[in-house]
C-alpha cells in the first residue's frame, strides 16, 4: 500500500510529520449508517518500529465523523460490551458496557461515571472521496488474508 499525502502544497516548512500528512481509508460513509458507530482492530507502527494493536471507535453523526480509541479512561477496557455495541440505549452518546460511562459523541467527555470529567483519546479522521480515513498515525501495511485491507486514500476517485 502506498500512503497518499493529504496536503503537498503546504510550504516546506509548513509540512506535517509523514505520519499526519498520510490517510489511510479504513471504511466507507455508507459503512456506519448514520447515527450508528463501528470498532475496527488496526496495528499501529510505532516509532520504533514494531507494530502495535490500535483499537479505535468511529461515530457516524450525518456527513460527521468522531474517532476515540476505544478504551474506556476509568480502567482501560474496551467500550463495547458487545462487538460494535458502542452507544447508550438512546442512541445519543458512547457508552462503556462495563461500568455505563456515558460519553459526549463530538468531544470524547465522559459525562455520566466513575470517570467524569476525563475524556477519551481523540483519533484524528478525514472523509475523502466518501471514505473514512485515519490520519495522524502510521498504521501497519501487510494484512493477513482473512483480514479486511486497509488502503491509503486519495482525493482522486475509488470512493464508494
């Protein structure tokens, strides 16, 4: 896979780090129905190298999108108590299936819990070409085959 730059027009000195300049695409839009959110198992690169498991949530709110890495700030547990089972009964805000933390959707606060007041840890998202794409990380390119592939995003077509 070939990363994309997302911003080559930027002055040199104005340039990201490679690992924000690049967009992975990791769904389509029409993948999280509106309202709705997803948990995908990615691996990061880490700065040294090795690869790591980089587990985030993404928020679908109309043409928005929200990116946390799914885990809970109280003690560290993933918020889903079932797979892509993500959000309170009322559909408004993320919930952790272990104690009922209630999360604000936009910005990742917990406002309901035993970890009120602390937030999730954002993960910067774009939406290019009708894509979601993960920007801000270096995610690991080889994939098993079983596995759905993570593709670079571009702004010149391919989205669904």
């Amino acid at each position: 896979m070939e990363p994309t730059v997302i911003d080559n027009e930027a002055p040199q000195d104005a340039l990201p780090d490679e690992a924000a300049a690049v967009a992975y695409v990791i769904c389509s839009m029409s993948d999280i129905p509106s309202q709705r959110a997803r948990g995908f198992e990615l691996m990061q690169v880490a700065e040294d190298g090795t690869e790591q498991p980089f587990r985030i949530v993404v928020v679908r709110w109309g043409r928005q999108v929200f990116g946390y890495i799914n885990r809970c700030p109280h003690d560290q547990v993933q918020l889903d108590w079932e797979r892509n089972q993500f959000l309170d009964p009322n559909g408004i805000r993320l919930m952790c299936g272990k104690h009922g933390a209630l999360f604000e959707l936009g910005t990742g606060v917990c406002l309901e819990g035993p970890c009120k007041g602390k937030s999730l840890i954002p993960v910067a998202l774009t939406v290019l070409d009708n894509d979601i794409c993960v920007t801000g990380v270096t995610l690991a390119e080889e994939v098993d085959d079983d596995e759905e592939e993570i593709t670079s995003c571009s702004d010149e077509g391919g989205g669904v």
